[in-house]
C-alpha cells in the first residue's frame, strides 16, 4: 500500500516530513516526533539534505538552524540516527564536540547551512520524519 502523509507533512521519496516550529531541546524534539509516529529526521544524501531544507523553509519561511536526529551521546564521535537507520551520508559541517558537551545534530549552521553538532540542551526548531503508513489520513 503506497504511503499517504497526514495533512501539513510533505511526501519526499518514501517518506512524510513536518517542520516543527516550537523551539525544543534535542531530546523534547525527539518524544514530540516519537507523539506523531515519527522520528527526528535522518539524512542520506544531499538531495535529502535538499529536500529536508524545503521543507523548513515552507514552514519557517526562512532557512535557520533546526534539528534533525544524529546523536553521539552513547559514545563519543560514534553518530547514530534516531531512526535506527545507517549514519551513512554526511553533509558539510564539523562535529568538534566544543567544550566536550555537543553531542546532537542540527542543520542549517552557518553561511554555508552545514551541520554542526550542539548542546543538546539548546532549544531549536526541528524536523520530524517517518515512512508509517498512515491509512486514516490523506
């Protein structure tokens, strides 16, 4: 059965995205993705990367700083996805771990919208993602 995204998400290659404009610390963004049946969003390519930009610049009408759902915070430089799925494509950006306290993801970072790992205790907006299917929505 093809996959239907609830209303106010966007369809992108096999699966729904949703820009949430609150300003949440990394692990409030999570529970409230894991509140839609979703995850914070993982990226594997830079057309997703792309597509994930789109999508917050639709619900931001600008392009800032938003999370997405990388977090080294088992294991130092060790990146995982929220989703379960591979940290197999990395975008532009540095993760220094500043001060020994970044250990969650966010896009958008700087002039050149690079990741950059940050406290996970700062407050942005982010992006959910899931490829549930959702038979009751259209």
């Amino acid at each position: 059965m093809p996959l239907r995204c609830p209303n106010g998400w966007t369809y992108i290659s096999g699966r729904c995205y949703y820009y949430v404009s609150a300003k949440l610390n990394w692990a409030e963004a999570e529970v409230n993705c894991l509140t839609m049946n979703a995850n914070l969003a993982s990226v594997h390519s830079s057309s997703e990367y792309r597509s994930i930009q789109r999508v917050i610049t639709k619900g931001s009408k600008v392009s800032g700083r938003t999370w997405i759902g990388g977090t080294d915070c088992q294991i130092e430089g060790i990146w995982l996805w929220s989703d379960g799925t591979a940290f197999d494509y990395r975008h532009c950006g540095v993760f220094d771990n500043r001060h020994s306290k970044q250990h969650c993801a966010l896009m958008n970072y700087g002039d050149n919208k690079c990741w950059d790992d940050e406290k996970c205790s700062e407050e942005f907006p982010s992006v959910c993602a899931t490829n549930r299917y959702f038979p009751w929505r259209g």
